[in-house]
C-alpha cells in the first residue's frame, strides 16, 4: 500500500484502515489535485459543468449520482484514482460503446472527467475490481431517479382520452458464457431438456408508449418466468395511466394489484376466460366477473371486448376495467390495443442498436450484469429524453417515436468524448446541436405497418420459384387496423 512519511511516499505491507485513508494528502497524488477536489466540493460548485461527457453528463449529473452514491453507501473511503462516481460514467461509457475495450474506456473516460496528461489512466483489472466495489444497486437506484414518464399532454400518441398511454412486456438478453452467468442464470433448453446457447437474463419493462421512455423494469434469470416479474412494476403505476398487456400477464391476483394503483388496464386474454356473459353493453361488449376462488379478492369484474381483423376469422379477446362503454367505447378500445406492439420497437433499440447485434453483454460475473443491465437501462433513457426533446421543440410538434433512435444514439456518442477539457459550453453546444440536427426530415422514421398476410412455408425448396407477397398500400404505421367488433351473445 502506499503511505506518506516525511513528505515522502513509500511502499509499506498490510491493509490501511478506514480511519487512516483520509489523511491521505496531495503529496501523495501530486497530479489529482484539481480533480480530487473538485469530486469533493460538489455542493459549492457545479460539477456537471466540469465534466465533459456531453449530454450523459447533461441528462445524468454528477450531483445526482453522488446523492445515490451515498445514499446506497457505496462511497469510497479512501483517495482513488477511480473514485464511486466516475466508476458510474465508466459503466455508462462501456454500454455507449460497446466495441470499446475497457482500457479504450478509460482513455475516453480521460478526456471527459480529467484534463489529458493529469491522470495516470489506470489498468483494466483496476476498472473491474471498481465494479465490483460499486455493485448493481447504485445503478438500480439511479434508474429510478432517472426514469419516468416523458409526455406532456399535448405529447402526439402518447395519451387516449386523457389516458397515458403505457404497455408492459417482456424480453430475454444473452450474457457472456461463463460459468458463474450460467449458474445463476442459465438459458434455453432444447431437446431432452439439453441447454445450448449462451445463458440468457429476463427482463420487463413499463414503457411509455409515445415516447419509448422507461418508466420500471426488472429482471432475472431466464428461469424466472415474466409473470412473476411484473409485480414488481406496480409501484411505478400512477393514476391517469392505461396500461395495455398480451395475454399471458393475466391473472386475478395480478390484475388487483395493478388495479390498486388506479391505473387502468387493457389486457389481452385467451379464448375460455370470462366467457360467461353477465350483462350485454350497447356497444357490443360485455360484463363479466373472473374467479379464481370465492375470497372478495380472488375475483374481479371486467368488460369484455371481441373484435375480429377484416380479413381474418381470429376472435381477439380484450379485458378492461373500464365498465362504462360511453367512456371507453368498444371499437376505440379494439383499435387502441395495436398500440402494444411499440414496445417491440423499444426491444430493438436496446438490444440491437444500443448492445449491438448478436452481442451479449459483456460482464463476466452475475454482479456485474446486474451494474450492466441497469446502465443499459439509464442510457436508453438518456438517448430518448434527447429524442423527445428534439420533438418538442419541432414546429409543429412531432410524434417522439417518430424520431430516429440511431441517429439520437450517434449524437450521444459524438458529444461523450468530443471535447479536450471540462467545458460547461461544449455540453450546451452538443446538446443544442443534437436537437438541431434531430430536427431535420431526413431523421424522421417511416415505419412499415403491423399487418401482413400470413405465408405458409413449404419444406419442399422454394428456390425454383419464388413467393411472392401481396403489396399493401403504403398508409401510415400509426393507422389503426379495420376492425369488426364481434356483438356479444345475450344474457342468460
């Protein structure tokens, strides 16, 4: 370890206790002076104006990474060359460019949180053994204070009838092969119950449907199933929001307690649920009550909605808490529901163009993709609060998910490393220029439509002729689908 003696430092054997470390002086460190004191005066000055890593720094300030640093105790004891804080930017800067090496990282993480040739950059391990220290749960922390809904009311797609509109769904990520990964969280099995591939995590998410933003998330192993998981979304439920689902979330227990956060719900279900017609509604639906047992709250009153795609013969099957039909009618809820599928586009943008496609994440140990996963999770959000306020500054205002993610993803990286030193106007600049540029038509996103036909695949070759698709006119993909509400049967 490295002490002080006589103005000198030397090389002593043995642990530093707690109580000594901070005694630790300049002397010791003679190139981290301004840095070290900056890191340690943030409530006299304004550190975010010091760092300069664009607009991460911008969206994620340093102030409030500290807060949850503390507040999480994971706050170093000792004068470090990778003190908590940047340890967090270090981790966000691995999830921004996910080609960079770790000692690549840390050259960049020069550039933005030091002045060049002042800081010895230290060595990979030194990184890894950082992030080790910090753990996952500062991350987690920081997502909640980072994450929440985006839209103002006037937001294009975001809200129905003063409704904001969320979905909640599910998706797996790949993690390194290595034999603690697999341990904890193993992956798919194949036949005879054999695994193959990499080992995979779950994860859920609350997704603000116009504007892509991450209100909650979880995860876990890929043996922990989605519904287990999705509990743990409704402390981010608030009123005036109507959440919609697929059809394998439903249960009664599940639906009370997304319900008890006076949230309402528009949820998917399969064929032989809530077949019983109680009461038949003007608009086609009907009321019906789903039970599981004879306790108050192992039943529930729900309306149904049936609705068949023009075209197609499927009964689509749609539960509802809203029970009055004037308020929430049957055709609109049916139209309404397609709304769901924007939660696939958040899936692709997390894990093809901000991971990277057929990438895992790169941590080795289960801890660390936790820390990973969560910095994931922080940067995504960083990404569309930059696209959503691209948006709202547009003339006219424009649909955020209308906006390019890639190019918003590309104006984050540019602006993390672009400056040569810690300037309060270079991150108003990028940030500026970011907007400026998303702005522009030729970054707006034309989207195909959710409806195509069906093909069905012969096992002969298709090669001797190929199979054409029918063309569908080109209208806009928000174009709700030509619906037919299935009229309910009468009351017994």
């Amino acid at each position: 370890m490295w002490c002080v003696l006589n103005n000198r430092m030397t090389v002593t054997g043995g642990p530093m206790p707690a109580s000594q470390s901070s005694s630790i002086r300049q002397i010791a460190l003679p190139s981290l002076g301004p840095w070290l004191r900056r890191s340690r005066s943030t409530a006299k000055a304004h550190p975010t104006a010091e760092l300069g890593f664009g607009i991460v720094s911008r969206f994620c300030p340093i102030e409030l990474v500290e807060r949850v640093i503390a507040r999480c105790e994971r706050k170093e004891q000792r004068l470090r060359l990778l003190p908590a804080w940047l340890v967090v930017y270090c981790v966000l800067l691995l999830c921004l460019f996910p080609d960079a090496g770790y000692k690549e990282v840390l050259q960049r993480a020069e550039l933005g949180a030091v002045r060049p040739g002042r800081w010895q950059v230290p060595d990979k391990s030194a990184l890894i053994r950082a992030r080790q220290r910090l753990g996952w749960q500062a991350m987690k922390e920081l997502f909640g204070e980072l994450a929440g809904p985006l839209a103002r009311p006037r937001c294009p797609g975001a809200f129905w009838r003063g409704l904001r509109l969320m979905v909640v769904d599910g998706s797996t990520m790949e993690v390194e092969d290595t034999e603690a990964n697999e341990e904890e969280f193993e992956g798919p099995l194949g036949n005879l119950g054999i695994r193959f591939g990499r080992p995979q995590i779950r994860a859920v998410a609350l997704v603000e449907s116009g504007t892509h933003a991450l209100v909650g998330a979880e995860m876990g192993s890929f043996a922990t199933s989605e519904v287990a998981m999705v509990a743990g979304l409704v402390p981010s439920l608030k009123p005036g929001m109507l959440v919609l689902a697929d059809a394998v979330f439903f249960g009664v227990e599940l639906w009370n307690e997304f319900t008890a956060s006076q949230a309402h719900m528009l949820w998917r279900v399969q064929k032989g649920i809530g077949t019983r017609v109680e009461q038949r509604l003007y608009d086609g639906s009907y009321l019906t009550t789903v039970r599981t047992g004879r306790g108050p709250l192992q039943k529930v009153r729900v309306r149904v909605v049936e609705y068949r795609l023009n075209g197609s013969c499927e009964v689509y099957r749609l539960f509802t808490d809203i029970l009055d039909p004037s308020v929430a009618p049957a055709a609109e809820l049916a139209r309404l529901y397609h709304e769901r599928w924007e939660v696939e586009g958040v899936v692709k943008e997390v894990k093809i163009h901000q991971g990277g496609p057929q990438r895992p994440l790169r941590s080795k140990s289960p801890e660390l993709v936790r820390q990973e996963f969560w910095a994931h999770m922080i940067l995504h959000g960083i990404v569309r609060k930059l696209a959503y306020r691209a948006a709202s500054q547009a003339q006219p205002q424009r649909d955020p998910d209308s906006i390019s993610f890639t190019a918003s993803l590309q104006i984050v990286r540019r602006s993390a490393t672009s400056g040569t030193g810690p300037k309060a106007a270079a991150i108003h600049a990028s940030l500026r220029n970011g907007i400026a540029e998303l702005s522009q038509r030729r970054h707006r996103v034309t989207r195909r439509r959710r409806q195509n036909p069906r093909i069905c695949r012969h096992q002969r070759s298709r090669y001797p002729r190929r199979i054409r698709r029918r063309q569908l006119p080109k209208t806009s993909c928000l174009t709700p689908p030509n619906i037919t509400v299935v009229e309910a049967p009468h009351a017994p």
